[in-house]
C-alpha cells in the first residue's frame, strides 16, 4: 500500500489492534492455570491436599511477577532468534501443551510457600520462561505471518485441522494432526 501512495494508518492501527489480542491470548496461554480445570484452585480428587482457593491464580501470574519486579531484561534474554513456524496450528497447541505440563508443579509451589518468596529460585525461573515462551510464540507467530504475507491465501477443507469434516478429524481432540502444507 505505501509504495502505491496509500495512506496505511488505519491499516496499521487494525494490525496493531489484532497484535493486541494475539499477545493477549499467547500470554493467557503460557499461563499453567489457563490450561486446566485446576485454574482456581484444585478441582476434583486431590490426594496430594493442593489447594482449593482460587487465589492461586493471581498469586502465581500477578502477585509474585510483581514480587520479583519482573523486567524486559530477565525475560529476552530466554527469547532465541525468530523462527518460521511449520504449521501455526500445531505450534500453538504445543505452547498450551507445555504451559498445561506445569500445571501440578505450580500447585507444588505454593504448598512450599514459593509465591510469596521472591528468593525462590525455581518460582522465579518458571515464571521467567513461562513469560518467554508467550513472547516467543507472539513473536513466531507474527514473524511467520511477514515472512507468509505474500503468499496467496489457499484454504482447503481437507486441510482445515478444526473442520470435522477433515478426514483426519479426531473428535476426542476436536483437531486434525498436521498434514503436508
């Protein structure tokens, strides 16, 4: 649009908006909390007596990022160089994936009092690398998107990995595995 004299204002601002919400969901989505029934409090049996109070949730993701004053510096230096990304479908399951493997260790965490501990070594790393891992996948996501921006859209049904009627549909995983692109 800018080579053709095209004022791209708006068209920034609309991209900017959707960079908004994506960085909204991929940080939602790194969260262990975000990818479980055990989001505010442990649900269901709890032989190992987590804790049911839903306060959990903020004491992990607001409390004690504020605690350990996260900064841009602690989380960058674990965000690796841009990488296209294969098929982003699949790489956003593998983020809710890892972010649901933590789900139980988080729980471990604050039985150990570890999220109102700001010299918690381990608190601090996962907080660290679970931040990381939203930014990276924002930052794939969108660098695959540039680096795809010029390639004209093809949609094909069979390709689609939510549609059950994909051939390959799993309905106990309400997806498709990823299929040659």
């Amino acid at each position: 649009m800018k080579t053709g004299g095209q004022d791209t204002k708006f068209v920034e601002l609309e991209i900017a908006q959707y960079m908004g919400r994506l960085g909204h969901y991929t940080g939602d989505g790194a969260q262990p909390l975000h990818d479980t029934i055990h989001h505010d409090g442990w649900s269901g049996l709890n032989p190992k007596d987590y804790t049911r109070e839903p306060r959990i949730h903020g004491r992990m993701e607001s409390q004690y990022v504020d605690l350990i004053e996260v900064r841009t510096e602690d989380v960058s230096k674990l965000v690796g160089a841009p990488k296209r990304l294969a098929d982003p479908f699949v790489a956003i399951l593998e983020h809710l994936d890892k972010a649901a493997s933590y789900v139980e260790e988080v729980y471990q965490l604050d039985q150990r009092g570890a999220w109102a501990d700001k010299d918690n070594p381990r608190a601090r790393e996962l907080v660290h690398e679970r931040l990381a891992s939203g930014a990276t996948l924002l930052r794939d996501l969108a660098y695959t998107a540039w680096l795809e921006s010029d390639q004209p859209f093809r949609f094909s049904r069979d390709r689609n990995p939510i549609d059950p009627k994909n051939p390959a549909y799993d309905p106990a995983t309400g997806s498709a595995p990823p299929g040659p692109r």
